[in-house]
C-alpha cells in the first residue's frame, strides 16, 4: 500500500512519520522549505505521552513534484484549507488511475470541493483531532490526545491496521457531518487561544478565556439545533455540556477536566502558529462556518463574527489579549 501524503506540514509530516516509523511505504510532496528542513536533520515524531521516532533524510521519500501523486493507492490532503482548490486541480492533471483521497483537513467543505473537481475519484472526509507543533529542526510534536476518523469505506482494514501500528487510532464514522461540527466546535479556541498568544494548557486555565471560548460553543450549538444538526460526542463529555463546563470557577474545572487539560505545556493552536509565522489563518473555515450556518438560517452569529474581525486585525497587527479585554469584546458584540 502506497500512501501519498499532499501537503506535508505540521499534521501531515506527524502522521507520514508516524506511518514510515511503523513500515508503511511513504511519500511526502512538501514545500521546499520543509523538504530542505528534512533533508538536513531527517523528520521526528514525538507525543505528549513520551513516545519520539527519528527518522534519517535518507529513509524519507520527499518530493514537491505533484507527479509523484500518481503512484499512490491512497492519498492523504492535509493542505490549509484555502489550497484545496488548487490541489484538486494539480491532482486532476496527474492522477489517472482511481485513488482513494481522504482529506485530513480543518473545516466542514474541503471533501465536497475536491469531490467537485476529481469526480472520478473516491473522496472521503477525515478528521485529525489533536494539535501537531512544528518544533523546528524536523521535529512535529503531537501535544493533545484523540483518535482519527474518516467516512465509513470498504475496504479500510489495511490503513486502519497500518494506523494501528503506528500507535495511532483510525475509527470510520456513518455521519462525518456531525464529527467534523463537532471538531469545529472544539476549533473554536484555535481563535481565543491565538488572540491570547499563550500556550494552550495556560490559556484554558484562565477562566476568563474558557468564558470566551464557551460564549462562540454555545452560539454555534444554538445554531446546530435549529439547523437539526446534532454533533457526535468525540470526548467523555458531550458537545452540549462542554460550554457549561468551561464557565466553571478555576478550582472546580481542574478537579473535573484533568483530560482536557492533559496537554503538552509547549502545544498551541495552529491559529496561533500561523499567526506568528505571519501567515494567513484558517478563522474563515471555522469560525467563518458558524457565521454562515447564521446566514443560512436568516440569523445571526455576533460572537464568532467578532472572533473572525479580530483575528482578521491580528494577521496584519498582532496583539495579545487579555481574558477581560477579550470578553468585554465579545460581549459586547
């Protein structure tokens, strides 16, 4: 089984070294300047749990030629979301043989775009729970916990037993729909959590901020409910019971949220990754999706709109919130 993993930044450099530390046969398409990053000190994958993999440059099959693509049985899209539409066109060009492609990738639509451009094809939804850090030096780190999914396909059994192997989980989903708003809601911080240029496990230790993040949670589960859409429950609590949990004095939320808050001290949303990277964010694929849930159903979404705004401020001028400075914004809006 050949994998093709198109787009080897944070997720898909962890997840391809992860696959190649366990004998899969991979090949990674990167920019240059990640595919120069590994061919000086080679790719490790580490975890929060303690587990780390090196693999040397010369076991790695690295390329940023799209043709490379073509030899694949599957393939893995973990480009930001904003390059999808060119990806699915550089696959089209080259991919002849059917292949199954599953997009690993955040937001709710990027499986339907390349479905639209690479009719041919199978395309499956996938979904990459925990947050992957770029620690330099060909070091991606993954700092929060969870399993992968995808749509439900036949036959699946290699790349889950292939997953399996590399000590990562692969579960198949009937209704991809409600784990991708699930992991959405759960994407909410990725904006709180970049605004306040903290480390996650801090940030989600100040009360302030879980207020925040629990003020955009529960205007999208309004929306959800009118809209009929229920998420699936992917963590020990439901998507309905989260918020509430969130706003909870600081005391009592350490005592009851010890797995949300098990997170590597160092780990940081990719919002914020991106944000001090200088590069653009992903704000109009997830909290943008809220604000156009509202629109369709002729309402509003006034706190995940004033998310996407100063998010939107900070990718030309960054600054860092305070909890209070950040709430006051939101409640207000």
């Amino acid at each position: 089984m050949k994998i093709c993993i198109y787009g080897a930044g944070n997720i898909g450099c962890y997840l391809g070294g992860r696959l190649v530390a366990a004998g899969c046969n991979v090949q990674l398409i990167v920019r240059p300047k990640i595919r120069q990053q590994l061919q000086q000190y080679g790719l490790t994958v580490s975890d929060y749990l303690g587990y780390q993999h090196t693999i040397a440059a010369d076991q790695l099959q690295l390329s940023d030629d799209p043709q490379l693509a073509a030899q694949a049985d599957i393939i893995f899209v973990c480009v930001k979301s904003a390059a999808t539409e060119q990806v699915a066109h550089e696959l089209k060009s080259v991919l002849t043989n059917k292949t199954l492609i599953i997009s690993f990738q955040n937001g709710l639509r990027n499986a339907e775009i390349l479905k639209q451009i690479l009719p041919n094809q199978t395309i499956l939804a996938g979904m990459v729970p925990f947050n992957v850090a770029a620690l330099g030096n060909g070091r991606f780190h993954q700092g929060t916990e969870g399993a992968l999914y995808t749509q439900q396909h036949e036959p699946m059994h290699e790349l889950i037993s292939a997953f399996k192997t590399a000590g990562l989980e692969l579960k198949l989903a009937s209704d991809m729909q409600a784990v991708q708003w699930t992991k959405l809601i759960l994407n909410l911080n990725n904006s709180v959590n970049a605004l306040s240029q903290l480390p996650l496990k801090q940030q989600l230790s100040i009360r302030g901020y879980r207020q925040c993040l629990a003020m955009a949670q529960m205007e999208a589960l309004k929306l959800l409910k009118i809209a009929g859409i229920k998420p699936a429950q992917l963590t020990a609590l439901p998507a309905q019971i989260v918020p509430r949990v969130l706003s909870l004095p600081d005391f009592i939320f350490n005592a009851v949220s010890k797995n949300m808050l098990a997170i590597d001290p160092l780990a940081r949303s990719s919002m914020a990754d991106d944000l001090m990277a200088g590069r653009s964010t992903e704000i109009d694929w997830i909290n943008g999706e809220v604000v156009g849930l509202a629109q369709q159903l002729n309402l509003k979404a006034p706190v995940n709109a004033k998310l996407i705004q100063l998010i939107k401020q900070a990718e030309t001028s960054p600054k860092a919130w305070s909890a209070q400075a950040l709430k006051q914004q939101l409640e207000v809006s």
